[in-house]
C-alpha cells in the first residue's frame, strides 16, 4: 500500500482526534466554570451568615410569626436587628438577581433564615415603608422571599428526610 492511500485514513483520525481533544477540553472548562461557581455561591452566602447575622436572627426568632409592627418596635433593640437582617437579605437578593448566587445554592444554605424572619418582619417591613415613606425598602428582603420556591422537604428536619443518605 502506498503512503498516498493511507494519508486520508491518517488525516481522518487527526481530525477525530482534534475534535475529540477540544470537545474534552470545552467539557473541562465548563466543569471548572461550575465548580467555581460553587465555591463561590457558598463563599457568599457562609460569608453573610456573620456572627452579628446570627445574634439578629436570634433575636427575631422570639418574635411570633405574623408579629406587628408595634411588637418590633417596642422591644429594645429588635428594631436594630431587624434591620440587621432586612440589610443581610437585601444585598443576598440582589445577588440573586444578578445570578452571582444562586437561588438553590441560598435556599439550602440559609433558605429556613429567610423564611422565618419573613413571616415575623413583613409587617414591620410594610409599616416602615409607609412611614418613612419609602416603597424601596425591604425590597429586595421581599423580593427574595417570593422567589424562593415552595420546597415540600422543609416540612421535615434534614435529619428525616434524608436518612436513607449514603456516603
């Protein structure tokens, strides 16, 4: 067999060969593109979740669910640690928005804060909004909130949930 027969066979694994090598290479760049993301979604949302979140969130928790306004306001310092939540929630909902956090990403990692502190500030929030007079405030805190999906397994405790979990 001459070289010239062989030569398109040799040309035809090369350009297999190149189109494999580059669609591996756009698979790596997308896998390191999403473990990035990642690390970077769970960076910014553990890094909102500070001590002083905490302390805040902890004081908003004794509040009842649906609590008024009144009840914010008259117990000391609940009002600065509402704020202290409302603030943390604004910044993660822009976030969000802008897609530099994903939404699943902070539903699991801080999804039940946000939930909860909702249901005790919202009329806190929509009492300030009138006396300030200010539309804009809390709305990204309530933007955030609706857009978090209805997730049926928060009815349960992790620990439930996922006990068949193995590693």
């Amino acid at each position: 067999m001459a070289a010239a027969d062989v030569l398109p066979y040799f040309q035809l694994v090369g350009q297999v060969a190149l189109v494999a090598g580059a669609s591996f290479a756009g698979y790596q760049l997308w896998q390191l593109e999403r473990n990035r993301r990642q690390a970077v979604d769970l960076q910014i949302v553990t890094g909102f979740n500070s001590h002083e979140f905490r302390t805040a969130f902890a004081r908003i928790y004794e509040l009842p669910l649906g609590a008024s306004a009144e009840d914010v306001r008259s117990s000391e310092g609940m009002e600065q640690a509402a704020t202290t939540v409302l603030m943390t929630f604004e910044m993660l909902g822009v976030l969000v928005y802008h897609r530099r956090v994903s939404l699943p990403t902070l539903d699991q990692a801080i999804g039940g804060f946000l939930r909860e502190s909702w249901r005790r500030l919202e009329k806190w929030v929509t009492w300030k909004r009138h006396a300030l007079p200010s539309p804009r405030f809390g709305e990204w805190y309530q933007w955030l909130f609706e857009h978090v999906p209805v997730n049926a397994r928060r009815e349960k405790g992790a620990y439930e949930v996922f006990r068949g979990w193995k590693a």
